[in-house]
C-alpha cells in the first residue's frame, strides 16, 4: 500500500481518531462524567491522556502520509 | 508516616527500582513481612510511591541526560519531518512505541490494580511468577548461545554477539512495551520484563537493561506529573516525602551505575533465585 506518497488511508484514519481523542479531551477536561471512569466527576488524567494520544496520532499521520526509506 | 518509615520505604523504593525485582512488590511485601505500620491500602500509598518514583526518573535522567538531549532534538525533528533519518531519531520512535502500550493499560486498569496492592500473599505469588520470567528469558538466551556456538564462558565476548537498542525494530520495541505492561501487578518488575523481552528480541544484557532504563523515564515522569497533585490534598508531610524523594533518587542512581557495569557480562540468574526466595518466603508467612 506504500507508494511516493506514503500510505494515505492510514493518514486518514490516523487524523479521524486524532480528531476523536481531541474531543475525547475536550469532554474530559470540561464535563462531569463517569464514562471509563470509577467516578462521576471532573477526569483531567482522562483528559490529558486523550490530548497525548491525539499528539502521538497526528505525529503517526505525519508519518504515515510521507513515503518512508 | 514517620520519618524513618518514610526512609526506609524510599531506600527499599530506590534500591529495587531499577533492579529486575520489583520495587512495587517490595513496597506490598516487605512492610508486611516486618510489620511495619505501612498501609498500602492508604490513599497517599500510590502518590508517595510515584514521588519516590520521580526520585527515580530525576536519576536516570541524570544519568541519561546527554543522550536524552538528542533523543528529545530526535523525536522533535522526525514528527515535524515525518521520517526518521538517523539513530537518536529511530531510538526516540522506539521509545514512544515502547511506551504507548504500559501508558494506555495502566491508565485503564489503574483502578482494579490498587486493590491488589492490599494483597501480599498476591504480591509473592507475582514475585515467584517475575523470577519465572526472568529464568525463562535466560533460559532462551542460554539455548541461542547453544546453537550460535558462543564461548559461553567469557561473557563479554558471548555478549558482543548480539544487538544494540539502536538495532532494534519496531515490532520487537513493542513487544518490550507490551511486556512492561505486566509489570502494574506488584511483584511483577517493570525492570525485569522489558529486560526479560529486549533478551528475546536479541539485546545484549547491558542494552536490554539500557532500554529497560529509557522506557522508565517517560511513564515514570507522566505518572508522577498526573499523581503527584494527590500528594498536596491528602495533607501528607511534603518535607519529609522530599527529603525520600532525593534519598530515593541517590540509592537509584547508585544501582543503575552498578547494574550498568554488572551487565557487562552478567546474567538475570541471581535476581530470579532472589524473588523466588522473597516470593516463597512471603507467600508462606504473610497474612
């Protein structure tokens, strides 16, 4: 699936789930939930694990969209 | 906690840390063994380990410090490029790799592992399970030197035969990963495991345990940044727990120097017989 361009839907699919982690991080830092949690309440841990996977997924994208040696 | 549990607690945390014999399981264990007044039931038990942890990662980043210099320039230039071009750039892929599966885990099984930290007859079964592990990755070297037909009598030369951390790929690296994962049981080391798997991916014994310290650093320093703000509101005394901290730290820099050397040519042997003595001995006098 590589080619001079890398290997786009993998791009893709790495920037759809970097967009759903940031919004997973937006929920996570803003609302009071008990989703994936042992508590209702504010989860900033949650949060900011969401924001570093969407960094670690874009960086992946970046890789993934450019053609490797 | 007093000041000298405090203390004992963190030389008995720093000196087990980086050693393949589980910090965590000692910190179940021994307090129970000795009877000390030490709950790690308590709601600081898991805050004040990982600051005692963060004496850990304050070491090996000082140990560490001019290659993880190029290993963050590393990591900084690939993502921007998207392309890895040189080695401190591909160790710096190798780490994130290697960290992404013990992050994930352990954040979602945070809750359900605290409770066997109440456990110490757990925490010695864990500890028999870890010198299983470390005798089975020797016992796979062992029998690829066999077959390589190393001189397995001089160790330094048998250890040149095999790789470097620079040598490896990314598969293997998330194997390691993966492998450190099982070290959330207490009783499991996280030294020990990522050790046990860089063998079996084809380390030298000093690299395994290089790479072992690299993937330390990082999930050491996010779990204590997302942990230590529990310290301030359970109203612990801070001064005494820094002062652990920094004695923690001291003990952990001394053992990564000694492992560094003693993996020159050294095995995973002893430190198997050791956490099966302490795991036997726990499992049939602690309650």
């Amino acid at each position: 699936m590589q080619s001079r361009s890398g290997n786009m839907p993998l791009a893709i699919g790495l920037l759809v789930l970097a967009a759903v982690f940031l919004v997973g991080a937006v929920f996570y830092l803003t609302a009071t939930t008990s989703l994936l949690a042992s508590s209702q309440g504010h989860h900033y841990k949650h949060g900011i694990l969401a924001l570093i996977l969407a960094a670690l997924c874009l960086i992946g994208a970046n890789f993934a969209r450019r053609p490797q040696p | 906690m007093s000041p000298w549990l405090a203390g004992f607690i963190a030389l008995l945390q720093g000196s087990t840390e980086l050693f393949p014999v589980s910090s965590l399981g000692h910190a179940v264990v021994v307090p129970s063994l000795l009877h000390l007044d030490f709950r790690p039931t308590a709601e600081s038990f898991v805050p004040f380990l990982v600051l005692l942890h963060l004496g850990t990662a304050a070491a090996l980043l000082l140990l560490y410090r001019e290659q993880w210099v190029r290993i963050v320039g590393g990591f900084l230039r690939a993502s921007v490029r998207g392309r890895v071009e040189d080695a401190d750039e591909r160790l710096a892929l190798l780490i994130v790799v290697g960290t992404i599966p013990t992050g994930i885990v352990g954040f979602f099984l945070e809750s359900p592992l605290k409770s066997l930290f109440a456990n110490p007859r757990a925490a010695g079964a864990f500890l028999v399970v870890n010198a299983c592990i470390l005798l089975g990755a020797e016992l796979l070297r062992r029998r690829d030197e066999r077959r390589a037909r190393l001189d397995v009598d001089s160790g330094e030369a048998r250890e040149a035969a095999y790789g470097s951390v620079e040598n490896l790929d990314v598969r293997s690296a998330l194997m390691v990963g993966a492998c450190q994962c099982l070290a959330l049981l207490p009783g499991v080391s996280r030294a020990g495991v990522t050790m046990a798997g860089g063998l079996v991916a084809g380390l030298r014994h000093q690299e395994a345990a290089r790479f072992s310290f690299l993937l330390a650093t990082p999930i050491i320093l996010a779990a204590g940044v997302l942990e230590v703000p529990q310290l301030f509101q359970s109203g612990v005394p801070l001064g005494t727990y820094l002062a652990a901290t920094v004695l923690s730290g001291v003990v952990a820099y001394l053992s990564a120097r000694f492992l560094i050397r003693y993996f020159r040519s050294g095995r995973l042997d002893p430190f198997a017989a050791y956490c099966a003595a302490l795991g036997i001995v726990t499992l049939a006098l602690a309650r």
